[in-house]
C-alpha cells in the first residue's frame, strides 16, 4: 500500500492544521495530545510549532527539530474529522 499524497499543509491556529490530501481528503486536525516525548516536546511553544513545512520528498509536514508525523496518521486524522462533519 502507498502513502496518502499530502499536497498541502497549512496552520489555522495553536496545535491545528489544515491538511489537504491528493485524493480528495482534507481537514484541520489538532495536533496537541500528539506533543509528548523528547522529538515533540520542544513544539508546545506555539512559535515553534508554526515552523513546520511541506516536505515533498518525506510526503509530510516537518520541523526544523526533526519531528514529522507519517503521513498515514495525518490522513487518518483528516479522514476521521471528514467523517464527524457529514451530516
């Protein structure tokens, strides 16, 4: 199985970001709980957090710290919130 193809990442606001995905799937998902652990932990200062970027290469967002999420968990994450806000 392949990766979902993230094509965009985007901060709205505190721990949340906006993520869109190749097929279709997109969402802001909170990344808050996710800040725990020696890789993560220096992204709870707000400023620091918003230093992620788009790499097209690893197919996720990263930090200058060395933290990313595999894309298969943002996608999830994205898909579940999809999912919540269908009526």
């Amino acid at each position: 199985m392949t990766s979902p193809k993230l094509i965009a990442a985007t901060h709205e606001s505190g721990y949340k970001i906006h993520v869109v995905f190749a097929d279709g799937v997109e969402g802001t998902i909170d990344l808050e709980s996710e800040l725990w652990g020696e890789v993560f932990e220096p992204l709870r200062e707000a400023e620091r957090f918003r230093e992620f970027r788009l790499d097209m290469e690893l197919n996720t967002i990263v930090w200058p710290t060395g933290a990313d999420f595999a894309p298969e968990f943002l996608h999830e994450r994205a898909l579940s919130k999809a999912e919540v806000a269908r009526p």
